[in-house]
C-alpha cells in the first residue's frame, strides 16, 4: 500500500504551501504518528484536509476479499474518523 502524503496549508507559521508529511494512514500507528508531529511541530495549526484514499479493485468472491475491503475502510472510513 502507497503511503499517504499529507499537505499543510493555512494558519500555521511554521508551514509554507507544499509542505508535506508521509505518513501512512491506514495504520493506527501513523495516524498517531501523524498527530504528534502535527502536535510537536505544528501547534498552530487549525485545519488539516485529508485527500487520502484508496479504491481497490475486487469482487467478493475473491480469496483477498476481506483484506482488501479492510485496507478501504481503514483508510477511507476509520482514518478521517481518527484524526480530529
């Protein structure tokens, strides 16, 4: 799986348009990661838009079914739900 890139643009004074931090976001551990750089670096900032998100081509009979379906919700459902 392709790790995310985060951009950063708004308030903060230590960010400039184009800044970016990989982080993968289908993983709780990143997430987490994620929001303490964010924490530690960042403090300032108000607003992080989130344009992460996968799409994996499958059917449900497929032996990688589940896995796949659950690398989705992951990243398109529990990781925007997780990082507020």
């Amino acid at each position: 799986m392709w790790p995310a890139r985060i951009g950063f643009t708004g308030s903060s004074r230590k960010t400039t348009l184009g800044n970016t931090k990989v982080c993968d976001l289908s993983d709780e551990k990143g997430r987490i990661e994620l929001y303490n750089w964010i924490a530690e670096n960042h403090s300032d900032l108000n607003v992080l838009v989130n344009n992460a998100g996968i799409q994996n081509w499958m059917k449900i009979g497929n032996d990688d079914f589940y896995e796949k379906a659950n690398d989705e919700i992951a990243t398109n459902v529990l990781a925007p739900i997780h990082l507020p």
